[in-house]
C-alpha cells in the first residue's frame, strides 16, 4: 500500500445559534431582551457557526483535482478547511484558510501547496497548519516534505500522531490505515498502465522508509455536538429568575447536562433544553486503487459511521475514487452499508464540466475574431464508463455545495454556468467588434511550425492567464516546451481535450529559463502525466531532454529523494553549454545534445544568459528548413539576445510592464513592451510575439505607439504558424474594440500615475513600494499583489 488514504469524516456538529427557540419565545422577547443580547452573544461562543457547508473547488477532473472546502462561519469568524488536491488552488479566495487537510501525499494532492503557501503569506494568514499523512514529516524529525518539495517555504504541520485536531468548528481525527505492498517498482509499472496514475505517484513517497508495510492514514474530523437550547419562556412560567444575573449560571449548568437546585426544586436538564443536536458528520474518501479497497471496507472505525439511526451516521460521504474502484462489488457493497438518508458525491475524472468559465468566455469571444488562432477549448473526457452505483449518487461539478447547517441540502447556485451562444451574444453586442472582425478574415498557413501559448501572465496564475508555457509544435510528431510554470498540464488539457496524451507523447525536450516559481514548478506534473499518456497509449517510455539551469536538479533531487522517483524522467542538458564559446561538456552531455538536436530536426540550440536573476537564459532554436525562434524568457533588454537572434524568423518576448514604467521593469529587471519590440527590431527579427504580461492586464496588455506590423501579443490558448505573421497585427483592432473598457480604465490609470509622477519630487519617485490609496483602484490593487508575490518567489528561489 502505497498511498495514504486518508480519510475524513467531518462531524459537522456545528452548534446552531439558537434560532428556534427565540423565535418561540418572541412573546417574552422584550422583556428578556437584554438577557437575550448576552446570551445570544455567549450563544455564539457556546455554539459555533450557524452556517457550514462543503464546496467543491476542482471536480476531480485530470485537470483540475479534486479538492474540497470547508466554510463555516463562526461570529465574525471564518474558519475553512481545505483538502488540497488541485494546482490551481491560488486562484481561490483564502484570506481566512486556516488549515489545509491532504488526504494523501502526491504531486496531485499537494502540487498547488507552493503557489497556496506564498499566497497565503502575501494575505497576511497568520499561520497555515498542514495536517495530513505521515510523511508530512520526514523521520520524525523536525523537517517536512513540504520544505523539501517546495524548497524551504515553513509551513506548520501537525503529525499525524496527534490524535484529534479540534477547533470551534469541528474535530478531525486521525487514524492510520495500514495494508501491504513492497515491490514499488511494479506498483509503478503496473498503475501507470490504469487510469489511476497520478494518485499512486504517492506510492513512491514512501520508498524512503523502508517500511514493510506501508501507511495509510485515516482522518477523522468530527463535529461537536450542539448542545440543546434553552426554553426561556418554559423556565419564566417555573419560577426561574429569568431576565436577572442568577439564570446565567443555570442555563449553563443545564445545558452541560446538570441537574439543578433551585429553592429547593430539582430541575432536570431535559424539562428546560431542547434535545442536543449531535450535528453533521461527513466523510471524505480518497480511496486511489483496489488495493486500499479492502482495508477501507473492514475498517472498524468507519463502520460506526454506517450505522443508520444512530447520532454516528453520516450526512455526506465524499468519494475521491476513481471509476475501477466504485465499479468493485465490495466497494458498492460498502457503499451501501451507509443508511439511505447518507449523501454521495463523487469525484473523479468522470466529470465535464469546466472549472474556469471566464476563460472559456474569452477564448468563446477571441473564437470569434480568428477560428484558427483562437481554436475553442476542450474538455479532457475520460474514456473510463463510469460504475454503475447501486446507491443514489452526485457527481462533483464546480463550485457545487452541500449545506449541512444551518439544512441539510445540495445547493447549485454557485456553479458557473458557461453558455457559450450567451458569450459570442455579447461580444457581438459590442460597438464596433464584429466590423473589424470581418476586415480581418481569410489568411492561410503552413501548418508547422506551430506555437501554442499556454501561459502569457507573470507571477501568479490567474483566471485569464496561466503562467509561462509555450508549446512549439516543431512537426506534427515533434513538439518542445518553452517553460513550465504551475498549471501548464492543465492548459495543455484544456487545449487539446482527449489529444492531450497524443500531444505528450510527442514531448520530447523542455527548456526551463530560469528557476523563478512561474517558470519551472509544473515540471513535475507535466513529467509524470507524459508518463502516463506514453503508458496510455502504449509507447515506448523516453526521457525528455531538459534544458535548464543545472541548479534545478536540486530541487529533482529532493523530490526524488523523499517522494517518487523522477528522475529516470529526464536527461539534464545544462543550458550553461550551449552558451556561445563555453566551456566543451563532458562526453555524455555532448551526446544528448546531439540526441536532441536530432530529435527535433534542428541544426542548433543556442543559449545566452541574460538580465534578470542568476542562471536566467534565453534561447534559440534553429530547424533544418531554416527557420528560427528566439525565446528571451526574463530579462531587461538584453544585448546578448539580440547578437543570438540576429535576423531570427520569430521572437517571443517577454513585456511585463507598459511603457512609462521603466524605473519599475528595472528594479524587476523585467522589459516593457517599447523595451522588447525594441530588442526585436534591433535584431531584425521577421516577427516579434509579447508575453509574460503582469497579471495587472487580466485580459490585454496597454499598446504602446511602438506597436507596428512586426508586433503581436500573445493570449493564452493562441495559436499560431508561422504564415499568421501578417495577420497577427490585424487582430489588433477588433481585440481594441472588444477590450475597449480594460483599455480605457488603463489609461486612466496610466495617466493618473504621470500626473502624480510630475508633481513628485524626483527623489521620492520610487514606484512600486509606495502607492497612495487613490491609486488602489481594481488593477493597482493587482499590481501590488504582483509585487508581494514576485518577493514571495524571491525567497522561493533555489540558490
Ligand atoms: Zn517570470
Ligand atoms: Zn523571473
């Protein structure tokens, strides 16, 4: 057994403000009504949260993991529990995120840790408190697998070994479940081959401690019970000295279960409260493959929770199992021990329905302006049939919930809907749009070679962009990747639906520029879903060609160390080599530069190091037809560039800020869009593409007056050949006109930043750390966080 399976039961026994019971007493109101205050007040104490619900945050699909949240509002507090199982879980509201519970230990259910860490931070949470498997902490000792992985970022984390986690809230429980399995290896082999993959990459987590058995862990998370109400109007009609300070410790005394004497009356708790309310409990299973079924099915712990009619049984089980799992009779059979009245959500990759509508929406409406560079995106479809459940069940979709206070019920109006006729309707609505979209029409191209941009943003992802991540489809056998920032799986998939595994299996090289967390932190899930789809469709397995700084091989080292082995997944070419005139590699790195070369038919791959951080590069890549592609990843104007890319058919730069904020893009040491076209027409490049946009400009960057019929900007989800040229500065018009109000509130902003610029004193023109309140408008509020995040990835850097 390799993963850890763990196990939440949330006893959601939040204690209910006494809603009931005040409306009984309305009568008595105004005379109790100072009593009612304080003990409303202490209520809320007593009591907990009146309203809790959990929320779905990624379906389960290959996408976008499942992963669950917990709300629930106590006072004015919000308390959220969180299972991470998601990449992209940075794009979520977490200013309140207290505690993240992971049901296993894998590149899937923790992947998004490092973007949710940094974010966290930035938002000023205190502290986040990490619960989950045993190998959260290495050894026992003092370091975690979460600094290991995510290279040093503290995070608390509570072992295992502590029997209950308990707040106001609830209490979750731990309890490991332990089951056999030692030759990893053919686990490896054997689950790749399933449908089940990634979750079993937590298999190799283990493969460090030698254990015999492996561990899996169960949690259990249990509400409290919310003790009965008190009947005031009852104990008025007693003789009680209800509305006075003496009934303070009585209604205590009672509601703790007590007897109580009063002028020599004994009154029994049950005359004067209402019933206690054991409250909600709910489970959460992440049961990966068949071989967790067994030692979940005989667990004695969970049967008391399938007990129906008990204050044990369970409103809501959640099942984070795949299809191979549920469709086994003694799964189904366990299913069904749960009472009738037991709730079934299901999440896994039988799920279809979008996660992120507002780029949907955008790619809808770009549709519009040119099929082909803007092709429509895809939903990865499992090809698994989905089990045939004796038990009535729901299947997860995005943002649904389920209330279990202060009702018990599904509720699906967050759901986003994504009505695609409703998007184009409303582009088409637009002044001026569908004008210029007809002036722009009927281009044709070469099919290769083909770019695909699947994050243009810098820093964070966000909804409109992803970060770095280009895909150079070289032939249509042969494909490379330019970066790999968080989430550059995901937008694969979103690309290229059900041809996703087609398009992996043709990966064969990765150049990462530089070890920022934008650039490089989707390394590992894009490995590990290559394997997958090389497994799926029965293709011989390869390594891919990596070329990066060589620095990244400590942060491989650590994951292969402490977590799965990674990497038999690579051949490490240091980009240091390809400089010009560097110093000649030892033999083996010669010959995979060679390989690779071949691989993808290319006569040269050049690198330069350029202005930004340490051991950031940019690169050129030259094919036997000629062509060449110049990538500069981050930098200032970089002169080595231009000398490496002199005459190169297309540039792709990046242009994090707009002009008029050099001294900014400086201190960064990032290019604006005057700073890159400037490289390029100094290179004499045939075209120039801008990217890596701050996520200040979610859905446009502000054109300069530099722009020409050189210049195109880059979306995510863009696709272009290289006969696009001609048509790419046409887009621009009908992308103005679509986009006419973001642009409109930019320039404002620009202009407002001139003018306070003129009336400051030089000296005191430090931008960036010293923004007035009237400038945090919407986007400048962005801005800021761009900036807290980029010091937050400084410290992320390896050294
Ligand atoms: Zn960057
Ligand atoms: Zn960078």
């Amino acid at each position: 057994v390799w993963s850890l399976s763990v196990w939440l039961t949330l006893r959601v026994s939040v204690r209910l403000m006494q809603t009931q019971s005040s409306r009984k007493s309305r009568a008595v109101r105004d005379t109790l009504r100072h009593v009612k205050v304080k003990e409303s007040r202490r209520q809320g104490e007593l009591h907990g949260p009146s309203t809790v619900y959990v929320q779905v945050l990624g379906a389960g699909s290959r996408d976008n993991g499942a992963s669950l949240y917990v709300f629930s509002e106590y006072n004015r507090y919000c308390k959220m529990f969180f299972f991470v199982c998601v990449l992209f879980v940075s794009r979520i509201k977490i200013a309140r995120l207290d505690n993240i519970f992971l049901t296993r230990m894998s590149w899937e259910t923790a992947g998004g840790l490092s973007g949710m860490i940094l974010t966290l931070k930035d938002t000023g949470v205190p502290q986040c408190v990490l619960s989950g498997p045993p190998q959260l902490c290495i050894n026992n000792t003092k370091i975690t697998l979460i600094d290991c992985l995510f290279l040093f970022l503290s995070a608390a984390v509570r072992p295992y070994t502590e029997p209950q986690y308990k707040d106001d809230t609830m209490t979750v429980s731990q309890v490991p479940l332990f089951c056999d399995g030692n030759d990893l290896k053919h686990i490896r082999v054997t689950h790749f081959s399933s449908h089940i993959m990634i979750i079993n990459v937590s298999f190799h987590l283990l493969r460090p401690y030698g254990a015999q058995n492996h561990i899996f862990c169960l949690m259990f998370p249990q509400l409290h019970s919310k003790k009965g109400n008190f009947m005031a109007l009852k104990a008025k009609e007693m003789g009680l000295p209800v509305g006075t300070a003496a009934i303070g410790p009585i209604i205590e005394a009672l509601k703790a279960g007590k007897t109580v004497t009063h002028e020599g009356k004994e009154i029994r708790p049950e005359e004067l409260c209402t019933p206690a309310d054991p409250g909600p409990v709910f489970l959460v299973v992440d049961c990966p493959s068949e071989d967790f079924i067994q030692p979940l099915c005989t667990n004695h712990v969970l049967q008391r929770y399938q007990t129906g009619g008990s204050e044990d049984s369970t409103a809501l089980v959640v099942h984070m199992t795949p299809e191979s799992v549920l469709d086994t009779d003694e799964y189904k059979s366990w299913m069904e021990r749960f009472p009738s009245s037991t709730e079934h959500l299901v999440m896994n990759e039988q799920t279809f329905t979008p996660h992120n509508t507002r780029s949907h929406k955008l790619q809808t409406q770009l549709n519009l302006i040119h099929p082909e560079i803007f092709p429509p995106l895809k939903l990865y479809k499992t090809k698994e049939p989905p089990a045939s459940l004796r038990v009535p069940n729901v299947r997860a979709e995005c943002l649904m919930k389920f209330q279990l206070r202060p009702k018990l019920e599904w509720q699906r109006d967050a759901i986003p809907s994504c009505d695609s006729e409703e998007f184009v309707k409303e582009a088409a609505e637009v002044p001026k749009f569908l004008v210029e979209v007809e002036e722009c029409r009927k281009f044709q191209a070469a099919k290769f070679p083909e770019i695909v941009f699947l994050g243009t943003g810098s820093s964070l992802p966000m909804k409109i962009r992803n970060v770095s991540g280009t895909l150079v489809n070289i032939s249509s056998s042969q494909s490379l990747l330019l970066d790999c920032g968080e989430g550059t799986f995901g937008q694969l998939c979103r690309h290229y639906g059900d041809d996703v595994d087609e398009i992996l299996s043709r990966l064969s090289t990765i150049f990462v520029s530089h070890l920022h967390a934008d650039h490089h932190t989707g390394l590992i899930h894009l490995l590990l879903e290559r394997e997958r789809a090389l497994n799926s469709l029965g293709k011989a397995f390869s390594p891919v060609y990596l070329i990066a700084p060589v620095q990244i091989m400590t942060w491989l080292n650590q994951y292969h160390d402490h977590c799965q082995q990674i990497l038999s997944q690579i051949n490490i070419i240091p980009s240091k080599f390809l400089c010009d005139g560097a110093e000649v590699p030892k033999v083996k790195t010669k010959s995979l530069i060679q390989a690779a070369l071949k691989k993808n038919d290319l006569v040269k791959f050049q690198t330069c190091y350029v202005r930004h951080c340490k051991n950031a590069f940019a690169c050129s890549l030259t094919h036997q037809s000629g062509w060449q592609l110049v990538f500069s990843g981050d930098t200032m104007p970089c002169d080595a560039v231009v000398n490496m890319g002199k005459n190169a058919t297309l540039l792709i730069h990046e242009a994090t800020l707009e002009d008029g904020m050099e001294e900014e893009a400086c201190e960064k040491r990032h290019s604006t869009t005057s700073q890159a076209i400037g490289i390029g027409m100094k290179m004499n490049a045939e075209f120039i593409v801008l990217n890596h946009f701050s996520q200040r400009y979610a859905k446009i960057p502000l054109f300069s007056d530099d722009f020409n019929g050189k210049v195109g900007i880059s979306f995510d989800h863009m696709r272009i050949r290289f006969g696009d040229f001609p048509m790419l500065p046409r887009l621009i018009r009908p992308l103005k006109a679509l986009f006419a109000e973001e642009i409109e509130e930019m320039e404002e902003r620009r202009e407002r930043r001139e003018m306070k610029k003129t009336a400051e004193p030089p000296s005191n023109g430090e931008s960036g750390t010293s923004r007035q309140p009237d400038e945090m408008s919407k986007g400048a509020k962005r801005e800021q966080d761009d900036l807290n995040q980029e010091t937050a990835i400084k410290r992320l850097k390896t050294n």
